[in-house]
C-alpha cells in the first residue's frame, strides 16, 4: 500500500506537467495563429488545405485579394480581384 502511495504521489506531478507543456505548446505553435499575425500591407485573410501538402490561400495586399496555391514546390498565383 505505501509503494501505491509514493508511486502516486511522484507520478500525479509528471502528469501534470506533461498536460500543462503540451498545451504550451499547443498555443505556441498553433498554425492558424501564426497565419494571422498582420504585417504591414499584407495580410492573410483565408487559408484552405485541399490535399495532404496543398493549400488555397487568400491575400489581401494593397487593397487587391489575391488567390494563391501554396504546394510544397512554391507559391503560385490563381486570381486576382479588387477588394471591396
């Protein structure tokens, strides 16, 4: 009974701080709020995956709205359109 104690009583604060790092973490390296941080004239307004590597991505820069693809290979642009 006493070795339940103490192996409780060394396991019950590891645990803990297993939870508390990991949402640290979490919250840290969260990618939707990486992806709306503003800077400057451009801004992230929406990003959408589609695949495993392939995302849409919606930019406004300079009052312009712009479609991009971001693949693992590169950045292409799809449309463009001015914004309202």
């Amino acid at each position: 009974m006493t070795f339940y104690i103490v192996k409780l009583l060394i396991m019950l604060p590891l645990i803990g701080l297993l939870i508390y790092g990991s949402l640290w973490l979490y919250r840290k390296y969260q990618p939707q709020s990486m992806m709306r941080a503003k800077t400057g004239s451009l801004n992230i307004v929406e990003v959408h995956p589609i695949g495993v590597n392939n995302k849409l991505a919606v930019v406004s820069f300079e009052g312009r709205k712009i479609l991009l693809s971001v693949t693992r290979n590169g950045v292409a642009k799809i449309d463009a359109q001015n914004a309202d």
